[in-house]
C-alpha cells in the first residue's frame, strides 16, 4: 500500500515569540514563511517546499515527551551548535544516541520548553568525536537512561 500524504504542518505553542523566533530562526536555521494576522502573536517557519512549522504565542499547557521531529542534512553542525549553547536535553528521552537503524538522535527544548528531536539519514557521515562525549551513547539502541 502507497502513502502520498504528508505533514503539512506543526503548531507549537511557546511563552515569548521573540526567543522562539531566535531559537528556530537562527539555531535551528528555519527560514520565516508568510504569516497572515491570526489576532494573536503568531511566527510561520518553513522546513521545506511544503511542510511549515507554526508557532503561536498563547496560554497552553504542554506535554512532557510530546515532540516533533526535524531531519537535518548538517548534524554535526546542530550537534555542535546545541552543544554550545548547553540546550541538549537528556532528561526525558535519554542521551544522544545513533539508533540501530544508523539515524543519529538528539533533543532540544526551545525556549517554551517544546520538545523537538533532531535526527539525520541513517547514511550521513557523523563526526566519531561526538561519541566521546558523556551524554552520547557509544553503542547503537533505541533509548537509555541520563545517568
């Protein structure tokens, strides 16, 4: 059976657009789409030709495991990045691992506290460095604990 159907979108809601807006504008490197006046604070993103990201300021409650997934074609880059900025998140998934089928895995929160994963092809070249670090896994599997 084939599937032609896709994502279109993801809303979020966050706390402070403005620190959403630096967080998945210039972290994350999402492009800002078109946003109409939804008569609330409101910022869209672009993750490709079709498939939005939108992000809305308003009173919410959010989940703790819920997330959403971006497959980056950098991970290295990100890796580097959230590392930097100390927003990797291993509380709630585990650490940082390659799982069994090759796809690299990290969290972050942004700002609001939304969780988002970043993954990459199970084929992507991935700097072996990485998985030195205490908070990585050095074996492939699906989940671990944060210790």
């Amino acid at each position: 059976m084939q599937y032609d159907n896709s994502i279109q979108h993801v809303n979020l809601m966050v706390d402070d657009l403005a620190a959403a807006d630096t967080f998945y504008g210039e972290v994350l490197g999402l492009p800002r789409a078109p946003t109409p006046d939804l008569g609330f604070p409101a910022q869209f993103y672009a993750v490709n030709t079709s498939q939005e990201l939108h992000v809305n300021q308003l009173d919410d409650i959010r989940p703790e495991r819920a997330h959403f997934c971006l497959r980056v074609d950098d991970f290295d880059t990100l890796f580097r990045r959230a590392h930097e900025l100390g927003i990797i998140e291993t509380e709630t998934w585990g650490k940082v691992r390659r799982l069994p089928t090759g796809v690299m895995q990290l969290f972050v929160r942004d700002p609001s506290g939304n969780l988002i994963e970043l993954s990459c092809e199970a084929d992507q070249p991935v700097d072996q460095a990485i998985f030195d670090l205490d908070f990585v896994e050095p074996d492939e599997q699906f989940f671990s604990s944060s210790s």
